[in-house]
C-alpha cells in the first residue's frame, strides 16, 4: 500500500488562517487563529521534538471551533442597535434578567470576531451577557480604542465597555 501523507495542522477557513495543535497542558487538541497570536511561538527544543499524529481529521477539528452557530445574549438600551435587534431570536432556554434600562436579545452568530467588532461599535449601548469569549473580544477592541486618545474633561470614556461587569 502507498503510504498517505501526513495532514497539515493548518487551513483556511471563512477568511482566517487556523492551525490545529496538541495542548500539552489541558491535553486536548486546540484550534488557534493565527491571527490572534500574539509574541512569540515556541515549538520545541529541537527538531523532531515532536510528531504529527498520522491520523488528525483537521476539518472535523475546525467544524467544532470554526463556524458553528452560536448565540449571544445581549443587553441592548431600547431603541438602540437596530441591526442586532433584527436578528434576534426567541432565546434557547432561561433569559437572564435584563439590567435596568436595557432589553435582553439572543442573537445568532458563527463568527465572534465579526459579532464582537460590531458590538463594540455600538459602544455602551449593548453588553455582552454571554458567551464569555465573546465578551472578552468586546472588551479589549473597546479597551484598544480607550487608549487610542486621552478622555475629554467629564466624559465617561472607559466605564461604557460594552461588556456586563460584575
């Protein structure tokens, strides 16, 4: 039999580069976008420090990760962030109780980093209740643009993080 090669740990898919590795610490397989790496990789001590299983279904590994339909749950001020509130749905299972002055909305999503730039557009006007990756995305393009120009006197430039604190 000729022998197949080995799978390549990295694929595009919907317009991000992905590679897919083995955590040593949790000891699962991850996926990273490499456009979220940040620094420095370190790969091994030397060459041959490791193997490529011969066996890595690398599209089942992504299809899990990458793409899958998801909801946010959002706190949206009333009248405010038309464009999600048109793609709300009827929420999956218990509603957490809307902050004061906000309505609650479930919105589907597959991509958290197009959902989170265009939460973050909307400012204060909409916190990310769940999922908590998603939050976090939020928070730190909202912290970025914080830090792009210093507050004017007695505005309220970094409480407004778009995100639920607490």
């Amino acid at each position: 039999l000729e022998e197949l090669p080995k799978p390549e740990p990295l694929r595009a898919r919907g317009g991000a580069w992905y590679v897919i590795g083995h955590d040593r610490e949790r000891g699962a397989t991850r996926v990273f976008r490499l456009s979220r790496i940040d620094g420095r990789v370190r790969v091994g001590a030397e060459a041959g420090a490791f193997t490529v299983p011969d066996r890595v279904d690398v599209d089942a590994a992504l299809g899990a990760h990458v793409g899958a339909e998801r909801t946010a749950v959002l706190a949206v001020v009333p009248e405010r962030a038309p464009a999600l509130r048109a793609r709300a749905v009827a929420p999956d299972g218990t509603v957490p109780r809307a902050p004061r002055g906000r309505d609650v909305v479930s919105v589907p999503f597959r991509s958290t980093t197009a959902l989170a730039d265009e939460v973050a557009g909307y400012g204060a006007a909409v916190l990310v209740l769940a999922p908590d990756e998603l939050r976090t995305e939020v928070r730190r393009r909202l912290t970025a643009a914080a830090r792009l120009a210093p507050a004017a006197p007695g505005s309220a430039a970094v409480h407004g993080t778009g995100v639920e604190h607490g």
